[in-house]
C-alpha cells in the first residue's frame, strides 16, 4: 500500500522544521520608536512632488471596444492622409 510523501516524513524531521527559531522569535515583538512612525506617517501625508530621478508610472485604461474604435478612427485618418498628398 503506497502512501503520500507528507504522512510519511519521520515526525522529528517535521518537529524541528516547524520550531521556531528563539533568535528570530524576539524580533516580532519590537516596537518601533515613536518619531519613526510619525516620521513615516507625515511622509505618507504630504504629497509627492513631481522629480526628473524619481520614476513615475501612468496608466491608461482602454476597453475593447474603445480600442477598437481608436485602431479604426487611426485607421481612417491615415488613409485620409495618404489620399490627400497624392
């Protein structure tokens, strides 16, 4: 009878795997300083100026039929162009 590779891993193995590790366990209980946090929280506030080094992202939302109508009217217009410097 053949059983899955989870139920049959050695029970130590599986103890010592989901043991927390003391060392890393203290960290989770620090608090930070309070001027951090109200350093942070008033960055967060202010609002960001525009930067030449600071990247920027813009987004531009299209449904189908939007696009498609903008590829046909794109479409038509550079025929247009065409027909006309003939």
């Amino acid at each position: 009878m053949s059983t899955s590779s989870s139920t049959t891993q050695d029970p130590v193995v599986v103890d010592i795997v989901e043991r927390p590790i003391a060392e890393l366990s203290s960290l989770r209980d620090v608090n930070p300083p309070a001027g951090l946090v109200a350093r942070v929280m008033t960055k967060l506030e202010e609002p960001r100026t525009p930067s030449l080094y600071r990247p920027f992202s813009i987004e531009i939302r299209l449904s189908p039929l939007t696009l498609i109508t903008l590829t046909l009217a794109l479409g038509v217009a550079f025929v247009f162009i065409g027909a006309t410097m003939k």
